[in-house]
C-alpha cells in the first residue's frame, strides 16, 4: 500500500520509514509528490496530525499518516508545544530554537520535559473513524548539547536513565525508546487490527 507521509522533515521520514517496515508500506512524503505543508492551526499536537493527514489525503487521494509532535517544558507553560519546530520563528532552524530554549530557562540545567507524539492514520480525506497514537518521552533539558544524531531538541534532552540525551543515542535504541517509536509501535498494531 501506498501511504503519504504529512511531512517533509527528512528526519521523520527516516525514523518513521524503519518503524512501518512491518506493515510493507511505500512511505513517500507529501513533498515528493509535490504537496505543500497544511497550516498548523490546531491548539494540540492530535488536531494538527488530523488536519495535517486529511490535506495530504485530499491533494493525494492516498492515505496518509501525519505526525505532530514536540517538546513539552511545565516550567515553560507547556512551551514549546505544538510551536516546537517554530518556537524561535517561522523558518528558525534547529540551533535557533535550542538557543531559544536554554534562554527561557534561563541557563538552567536537568529541568523536567518530555517530548509528545501524536500519530494518526487516515484512510481518506473523508474518513471519520482516524487511527490515533499518541505517546510521551520523559526526560530532562540540559543547558549545554551533548551529541551529534537525532534533530530538533535531541542534543539537549537528557534520557536520565541511560545518562545520555537523545541526539547520543544509536537510531535503533532511540527508535525503541522515543515518543514517535512508541506512537508508531501503537499504529503498527491498530493497523494490524492486533487486539
């Protein structure tokens, strides 16, 4: 089956594409099929991975899968939230928004955070009964990097029982571990119809 990925963050497809291998689905993202990104107009991460899914299966007419996700900071008010790959602006880049994180916290260190994912599966751009996976990824932010893999926050969220943060983590570990690893785990199995 052939299913859009709502995205064109090379780093979701990539975690994403291992993750459904399972099912033998030909992941493509929107951008290679030429779909322009959907407005992220929702007030939580399932609101924008639906509306995000049904603009992909409308320009498309394929199912999609959409994902929203990102880092959640309490000490923040929840920031930043569903604006995580714009927190520092609309076309900030990763080192931006981690400049902007540890700013806000005001260079302090070990604060509590967890990253959210929420995964869904539409059928069509009409269908009323999408699959929904959502999962959290508890940790802490540190004030200085550490590693060089992963995106988006990954050098600054420390993985407190391991000792290290996600960006030092092999991809088959933190595919295991991560928020989108277990939303996709969740998915594999609604897809599946497993009971």
């Amino acid at each position: 089956m052939r299913v859009v990925l709502a995205s064109n963050n090379a780093g979701k497809l990539g975690e994403l594409r291992p993750l459904l291998e399972p099912l033998n689905l030909s992941l493509v993202s929107q951008g290679a099929l030429g779909i322009d990104a959907a407005p992220e107009e929702g007030l939580t991460f399932v609101e924008n991975a639906i509306a995000k899914a049904r603009h992909v299966c409308r320009a498309a007419r394929l199912p999609a899968i959409a994902d929203d996700s990102g880092l959640v900071v309490p000490q923040l008010g929840g920031q930043p939230g569903i604006r995580s790959a714009r927190f520092a602006g609309e076309n900030a880049t990763d080192a931006q928004n981690n400049a902007k994180l540890v700013a806000d916290l005001k260079g302090e260190d070990s604060v509590p955070a967890h990253f959210y994912c929420a995964l869904v599966f539409l059928r069509d751009a009409t269908d009323p009964a999408p699959l929904v996976a959502t999962a959290r990824w508890p940790g802490r932010i540190l004030s200085h990097p550490r590693g060089s893999r992963g995106f988006g926050y990954d050098p600054h969220f420390l993985i407190e029982s391991l000792g290290q943060t996600a960006a030092e983590l092999d991809a088959e570990t933190k595919n295991r571990l991560s928020h989108r690893g277990q939303a996709t785990a969740q998915l594999v199995s609604l897809l599946r119809g497993d009971p």
